[in-house]
C-alpha cells in the first residue's frame, strides 16, 4: 500500500510542473502566421457544405475496418498493371503508401509483390494490424493480410 | 470574440483573423507540446505545423466539440509524428545514451522540480502524453480518449501507472 497523502503531495506537485509556462521563441506565432498566409495563397479553408459527424471514443477494431476501406483503395492503387520490368519480382516491400490522413490517425498500407498480394495497416501511428476482413497470413512474426488478384488473361 | 466567431471570419476569407486563435491558444498548446517531445525546438516544429494543419482543416471543424479540444488532438498528433523522426534520429546516435547527456545538467540545490522534470521525460511516452493531457490541459478522460484514440479505462490505467514509475524514479534518486 502507498502513502494516501505522499501521492495526492505528488499529483499536486506533477500538475504544478506541468501547468508552469514554458518558454517560447518571440517569433513563434509570427513564424505560424507566415506559413498561414503562404498556404493560403493557394488554398483557403472553407466551411464544408455539412459538418461530419463526430465520434466519440475510437474503438480499435472500428480504427482497424476504417483503416481496411481507407487501405483497400491503395491495393488497388498498386495492383493496377505496373512496368513489366517488376512482374515476376522476388516477395518484398515495395512500398510503404500513405493511404490517407483520416481526421487524427495517419494509417498506411504495407504492400508487398508476390504471387498474392499481402499487406497489413499501421493503427493509431503505433502498431501494424492486418484487414479483419481479409485471409490473414503470417510472415515471420507478423500478420499479414491476403489479397488474391485474378491476373489479366490480356 | 469567441473562437467560433474567429473561426467564421477565417472561413469567410479573413486570413489575418486566425492570428487571433494563434494567440490565445499558442501558450497552452506550448505546454503540452513541450512536455510530450520533451524539448521546446521540437515542441515548436510540432506546433509550426499543427497550428498549419489546424488552419487547412479548418472547414472541418465541428460546433459541437470546443475548439481547443479539436486543436490539442492535432497538437497531440503532430508532436507523436515529431517524437517518431526524433526516435529515428535517436537511433542512428546509439553510442550517445542521452540520459547521461540529460543527467549532465545542473540541478539548483534544495529544488525538486528537476528531478521531478528528468523522472517525467523518463516515462514510457504513452504514459507521458496521458499524464501531461490530465493535468497540463485538465483535460477529463473522457476529452482525452477523444484526443488519444484510447479508451477511458486504459488512460486512466497510463495515468495511473505513470504515477507508480514517478514514484520509483524518485525513489531512486532520493536513495542516490
């Protein structure tokens, strides 16, 4: 058993630390307003037609079949013909795709060229999940998940 | 002026408006940034960029959730981006423990902030982020797993295992 009163002396002091200011460059804000203004030579944010609808807290299987329709679309992206010069290469990464920025989460999709394809997503930036929705495969110690593509008779 | 009125002038095309946001919340996403990467260049290049972001999304934003609660989510993201190139770059030093580099830094007698401040950067990230959410933005839980992703019982979880390493690090220290 802990102490009652040594940890609420803790809390209060941890809370003391972290709410005490911190120091800022002077132009800090200004160096914020600057890259504002450029970016918005270009583009403007503007009031979409509808807000989303908001979300409470995430569930991580929910993040994982978001991160599955989001992801889906970049397989897709990368089974469309390629130069033949990579058709028939060795199982590997090929590439690493951002597939979207959802709102908070960046997820990516792992693609790696084979006879099938197999990737798997990165959930909440952290950790690699395979699609629920797809026949998971292991590769060494990681799940993957399994895509068959029907080849081109062309 | 509100900051839902700030944000209706920004979005009908009054760019200098945001300056406002800026401000007013500049201080307090500092706070949090500096203590989730753990040091103010850092801290400033994540909120360079979420103050950016937060600008491009703008149109995004939703009435119904208070603004700093949306801005501190992107805050919270950019500074995990920014620790992630951090912990890459770490890792190509790893001759350097940089512990020892932060250990090196004189402590003012009879002040037991630093010890405070070296034990909290020693805590696992997760942990940190949760602890300096909770108490740096008194933010409740139920705003944290809005801004984390995570479930209210695990935050608390982090909060509370956060405080238990607090306490063995500083436990060490005073037995140094």
């Amino acid at each position: 058993m802990f102490d009652l009163d040594l940890d609420l002396d803790l809390e209060r002091r941890v809370a003391a630390v972290l709410r005490a200011p911190v120091a800022a460059s002077d132009d800090a804000r200004e160096r914020v307003m600057h890259r504002v203004r450029e970016a918005a030579r270009t583009a403007r944010p503007r009031r979409r037609g509808r807000p989303l609808v908001s979300r409470s807290a995430r569930h991580s299987l929910a993040g994982v079949a978001m991160a599955a329709s989001v992801g889906s679309v970049a397989v897709l992206s990368a089974i469309t013909p390629r130069p033949a010069s990579v058709a028939g290469a060795h199982a590997g990464v090929i590439d690493d795709s951002v597939a979207a920025s959802l709102r908070d989460t960046l997820r990516l999709a792992r693609l790696i060229r084979d006879d099938d394809r197999r990737y798997a997503f990165v959930v909440d930036g952290a950790r690699w999940a395979p699609d629920p929705s797809a026949t998971p495969v292991r590769a060494g110690d990681r799940l993957l998940s399994l895509l068959r593509v029907a080849r081109d008779s062309n | 002026m509100s900051d839902l009125a700030i944000i209706n002038r920004v979005l009908e095309g009054d760019v200098e408006a945001y300056a406002c946001l800026v401000d007013r919340h500049y201080d307090r996403c500092a706070r949090i940034a500096v203590r989730i990467v753990g040091n103010q260049e850092d801290a400033e290049e994540a909120l360079q960029d979420a103050f950016l972001r937060a600008f491009n999304a703008l149109g995004d934003y939703e009435e119904r959730e208070r603004f700093s609660a949306w801005l501190t989510r992107i805050v919270v993201n950019q500074c995990r981006t920014v620790r992630a190139r951090t912990r890459r770059r770490e890792a190509m030093f790893l001759d350097v423990d940089h512990r020892d580099l932060t250990y090196a830094v004189s402590v003012p007698d009879g002040d037991d902030w630093p010890d405070l401040e070296r034990a909290l950067a020693q805590l696992p990230d997760a942990q940190r982020e949760a602890l300096v959410l909770r108490y740096a933005d008194d933010l409740t839980y139920e705003e944290m797993a809005r801004i984390t992703g995570a479930g209210e019982s695990a935050l608390k979880m982090r909060v509370q295992r956060a405080f238990a390493r607090l306490r063995a690090l500083l436990s060490e220290v005073a037995h140094v």
